[in-house]
C-alpha cells in the first residue's frame, strides 16, 4: 500500500519549513500568496490530500457543518442552501445534507451522528413536533443551532425566517384591492408556525377588510404542484366558487392555475391566485405568478453567517430574526369580474 505524502515531503521538496507549509493549506495570510500557490501547486502534484481529523484533534474544530431541512426537492430550500453554501465556502466549511420529510426519529439521527463526527454546528428548518429537548442536546454538547424557516417555542437558539403573517396579508390585502372578497386559501398546517402565521395573515386580512372568514374556503395541507392541482378541483365544485386564492406557496399556486385551466376558465381573469416564495419558475409561469418574495437567499445568508460568527466567538442575538417580504404583482391576479 502507497504511503501517504505528508507536509514534511512538500516541505523538503520546495525547502521550506513544514510550518510554512501547513500555513499555506490554510490560507493563512502570514505566508505570500506567491508562496502559497506554490506550494499547493507541489501538494496536488504530489497528491496530498489535507488530514481533517488530525486538524480537528488541534484545533477541536472538524470544519464541518450539518444542514437539515423538510425536502431539497421543494426549490424554496433549494434556494435557501444555496446561500448557505456560498456563505461556507468563504470560510472553508463542508456541509453535510439531510432531509427529515418531516420525521422527527430521522431528523434526531442525522443530529447524533453528526455528533459523533464532531460536527461544528447545524443549521435546521426542524420537523414538524421537534421537541426544544432534541435541540438542545447539541447545544449542550458543543454543537450551536441555528433554525431557519421554522419557529419552535422554548428554545434560546437564533432564528431566522420570513414574516410570514406579514407577507400572506401582503398577498390577501392585494386581492381584496382588486375587488375580491371571496377569497380562498389552500396549504400550510398549523402544525407548523410558518402554518400558523400564514393563516393568521390571511385571517386578520380578511376581518380588517369586514369579510367574514369562511371555514369552507381554507384547505389546510398542500405543499405541492398536485397537492394544488387537486385542490382546484375541489374548490371548483363548491356552490359559490372563490374568485381569488391565496396559495401557500408557489408550487401549489402553479398546480392551482393548472387545475383551474384545465378546468376551461383563464387564471388571473376568471380567478385570480397569489403564491409564495417567488421561486425562479414564478416569473416564467403563464400566467406570470404575482407572489410574495420570502428572502430565501437572505434567511440562507444571515443563518451561515449566524453559526459562523458564533464558532468564531462572536454571539448572534437569540430569537426570530425576521425577513420582511415583498409583493410582486404579475399576471396571475386581476380585477374582480361582474358577472351579468
């Protein structure tokens, strides 16, 4: 078996000092940056790979940080962990990725085993019915959370997610603008404080607006394009059918005007709907999706960032940090049609 190239050999074949050396593999600023490109250049050619779990024994850091989420294939995450992942980059972080699909028993697995690997730190939007206990076990074991998208109560941890009570009144108010009061809303569990804020938006909307909120116009529990879709269905069959609906997020906004074309009647003309998120798809929907931007790409941010400067000694405020989000009105939404 070929033995390993070690610092001392990329030492001796440029003379320099394994000291010197060992700097220049971590971008420490004491050596010249025409000496460290140098001397990565010999480590690759050498085929040096860098010894994480002998840094970490040094330094009591691994340089790895666990990120957990509901579902990568929802682009809201997606897009989420993209920030995330460009904010670690710049301070030589690896993230190790897990989805709980909303089990806690998955979720408190990937939180031990990155445990076990000597994680630095997690970033997490947690299952639904996390107790505050599966968190704290982290913290008291060295290992900070920062919690995104998601609120859970009890816990000292920073927090950050949009105003999601804000933005869902910024969604109904628009409709009731344009003449709507028949006003649906599909998605979301209040099994959840992204559901329950969402819902009590849409609520205090529709009271400020004297429109009496009607049980049968809210169907709690899709997420997704179908999940919308099925759900056009639905509301397309109701005695006194919404003019408009607000949509938990884009994706069910997106299966929502399917349902309602193949249904034979125009989104955005015979009713119009409000999504989420705006996603990348959003713009490019027909019709265009008139949304609510939630600062993905800032919650992403602001959470690395969080966790980074806690490891470095610096200590985030506990608590939701809130993004404020934006309408962005499109083709998707009209004026109440008087009908004959």
């Amino acid at each position: 078996m070929a033995q390993k190239v070690k610092l001392s050999t990329i030492a001796e074949t440029l003379g320099l000092s394994t000291a010197t050396v060992s700097l220049a593999l971590r971008d420490s600023p004491l050596v010249a940056t025409v000496t460290r490109d140098k001397i990565k250049e010999q480590a690759r050619a050498l085929g040096y790979i860098y010894n994480r779990r002998a840094a970490s024994l040094r330094t009591s850091r691994s340089g790895i940080i666990g990120v957990v989420v509901h579902d990568i294939m929802n682009p809201f995450y997606g897009e989420i962990l993209k920030a995330i992942e460009a904010e670690l980059d710049r301070d030589k972080q690896t993230f190790i990725l897990s989805n709980h699909y909303d089990s806690v028993e998955k979720q408190r697995d990937f939180i031990e085993t990155l445990l076990q690997l000597g994680g630095d730190g997690v970033i997490m939007s947690p299952a639904i019915g996390t107790p505050p206990e599966d968190i704290q076990l982290a913290e008291d074991n060295g290992m900070p959370a920062i919690l995104i998208a998601r609120s859970i109560e009890g816990l000292d941890v920073p927090i950050f997610r949009g105003d999601d009570a804000y933005g869902i009144s910024l969604a109904t108010n628009h409709l009731i603008g344009l003449g709507h009061r028949c006003i649906a809303m599909v998605g979301g569990t209040d099994q959840t404080s992204t559901g329950r804020d969402r819902y009590q938006g849409y609520v205090n909307a529709l009271r400020k607006a004297n429109i009496d909120v009607d049980p049968d116009l809210r169907i709690p529990g899709p997420r997704s394009k179908q999940g919308g879709f099925e759900a056009a269905v639905h509301l397309l069959s109701l005695p006194q059918k919404p003019t408009a609906v607000v949509c938990w997020n884009d994706l069910v906004a997106i299966g929502m005007m399917n349902g309602i074309a193949r249904a034979g009647l125009v989104p955005g003309v015979d009713i119009s709907v409000t999504g989420y998120d705006d996603l990348e798809e959003a713009s490019i929907a027909t019709p265009a999706l008139t949304t609510v931007w939630n600062g993905q790409a800032d919650v992403g941010r602001s959470a690395a960032r969080a966790l980074l400067d806690k490891l470095s000694g610096s200590h985030e405020p506990d608590g939701i940090h809130l993004i404020k989000p934006e309408m962005r009105i499109r083709q998707s939404t009209g004026p109440l049609r008087v009908t004959a």
